[in-house]
C-alpha cells in the first residue's frame, strides 16, 4: 500500500470499491456509450476527455490522462473503442499512485500529524477516526485543538476525547495556536503518546491571518518536536469538487502537505476530483471516509477506485 503503516487499517482497503459505488454508477452511464463505440477515432477521444471533465477530474489532469492512453492504444496498434478500456483503468490507477515520502505514520516512531482544510469538510470527524484506528493499534494517542478561533471546534474535539478517553489539550477561544500547540507537545513528552494528532483553524475569508497561523503552528511544532515524525494532513470534502480543490490550493501555500484525507466520496457522482487531487496538487489520497461512524475510515485504494468507476464489463 505505497509504503504506507495505516494502524493496521490495510484489511478495510476494500471498502475503496464500495464507498465509489455512487462515482461508478454515473460513470458507467457516462462511459458505456463510449466504449460502445467501434471506431477509435478523433470523436471517441473527445467524449473520453469531456467525460473525465465532467467527473471533476480537471482539465489538466483529463487531457494528460487522455494523452497517456492514446500513446499507449498506438502503441498496441488498437482500432476500436473497447479495446482500450483496461488502458484507461490502468492508468487512472497509475495516476492515483503517488508515493508517500517515508510512512505517513509508521508504528514504532512517535508523530505529530498537523490536520489542515476548510471548515466544513469533516476535519474534526475525521482526526476523530484516525485517533480510533490509532488507538485500536495500541497507540496512545494526545488531541490538540488548535482551532482556537471557533468555540464548537474546540468543544466538539472535547467531546470526542471524551468519548475515545483521549486527552484533548485546549485553550480558550480566541487563545494562540501556537501556544496549543507548545503545550500538546511539552504534554505528550508527560504523558507518554506516541501519536499527538493537531487540529487548526480552517476560515478562508480571513486567508492570510489563518496562513500565518498555520505557519506558526508548524514551527512551534518543529521546534518541539525532538524525536517525533512531523506529517501534515490535507482534509478535503469530496463533494465540493473543483471549489475544493482551489481552496485546498491555499493550504499548500502555508504548509507542506504529505497526503489527503476525502471526505464525503460516497455522497458523490463526480469522484474524479480523486484524480484531480493527485494530478492538481500532486499530493496522494492516503485515507477516505466511508460512513458517519468513528470506525468509517479506510485506506484510499487505487486498484479498488478504478474497478468501482471502470469495471470490466460483464460477460455476454
């Protein structure tokens, strides 16, 4: 799984295939006439890139996709439309698998994940998993609710260190990231967590204060982290298509990004927005939600997305 420890989560990687269930029945509507077609020509690779479009996959990442499998459809000397189905299906997963650096949160090796994205996204709910599936593990796990700008961010972490009996360390609104972040440190040195899972504020209608408070947060980790891995965790909503990809834009100018988290991809037609993070913002999908439950996480699947959004066809 691309040298990724995801806590033991490697098991529940089928449910890639399920949570892209809804992407792949819109795209089997969208792609079935194409592939229907006999002839490989000029119009079939057209409606293959306004398709890909259609599906949030972006431009870009469309045209360079489409580029791909036509050079390797002349390389294979295939003429008609069908044939080049499994092509597309091996590159959509050649496209979604980028490499993580390292591992994202290996075993072993104390961590400090800094989670970033826009209000709204599910970023709250989702440390709250990873901090299940973390704990499931055996880890100890400390919260950081850095978030400090809205109140309901600060409690609703509260209330799910309590219910995950997880120390949460928090300051009072309107307090200094920064200084949250000093404190969760100096505490998991005190406590003994191996993992110490940052949460921060996400309200792009004040971008350049809340860049500058995302830098401070990571230096004031940098400078305190002696012995811990730092990794920094792009949340991004599935449903918001290519208006979340600009804003995720935003976050990659304050802090460096190893992976994504999406949210929501199994409320969505339009799942191309998988490709767009990877071939946009060159970044890999390492973790999706699959429910509303705290156990609903799984690790992101290329193999599984592309047979949910371009299976084989059944046999005659």
């Amino acid at each position: 799984m691309r040298g990724i420890t995801l806590f033991g989560l490697f098991r529940k990687k089928e449910k890639t295939h399920e949570t892209a269930a809804k992407t792949g029945a819109a795209w089997s509507r969208v792609l079935s006439g194409l592939f229907g077609r006999r002839a490989l020509d000029a119009e079939f690779w057209d409606g293959l890139e306004e398709a890909l479009i259609a599906s949030d996959v972006g431009v870009k990442t469309s045209g360079q996709l489409v580029q791909a499998v036509r050079v390797k459809a002349a390389a294979q000397d295939l003429k008609e439309a069908g044939q080049v189905r499994g092509l597309v299906r091996g590159s959509i997963v050649e496209a979604l698998s980028r490499p993580v650096k390292g591992e994202l949160l290996p075993n072993g090796q104390p961590s400090v994940l800094i989670v970033v994205g826009v209000n709204g996204v599910g970023k709250t709910t989702g440390i709250a998993k990873l901090a299940r599936a973390a704990q499931s593990d055996g880890r100890k796990v400390l919260l950081a609710a850095a978030d400090t700008f809205r109140a309901g961010a600060i409690e609703q972490l509260k209330v799910w260190g309590r219910r995950l009996e997880i120390d949460v360390i928090a300051h009072q609104t309107g307090g200094d990231p920064g200084a949250v972040a000093f404190d969760a440190m100096t505490a998991a040195r005190a406590r003994g967590a191996d993992l110490v899972i940052i949460d921060t504020a996400g309200r792009l209608h004040t971008k350049h204060n809340l860049m500058e408070e995302l830098r401070k947060v990571r230096a004031t980790v940098e400078r305190q982290a002696q012995g811990f891995l730092i990794r920094t965790l792009l949340v991004i909503d599935g449903t918001t298509g290519q208006n979340g990809l600009a804003q995720a834009r935003a976050f990659l100018e304050a802090v460096k990004c190893d992976g994504v988290m999406l949210t929501k991809l199994d409320g969505t037609a339009r799942g191309g927005i998988v490709l767009a993070i990877a071939g946009e913002l060159g970044l890999p999908v390492v973790f999706i939600g699959t429910g509303e439950g705290v156990e609903d996480i799984s690790p992101f699947d290329p193999e599984g997305f592309a047979e949910a959004v371009l299976p084989e066809p059944a046999a005659a």
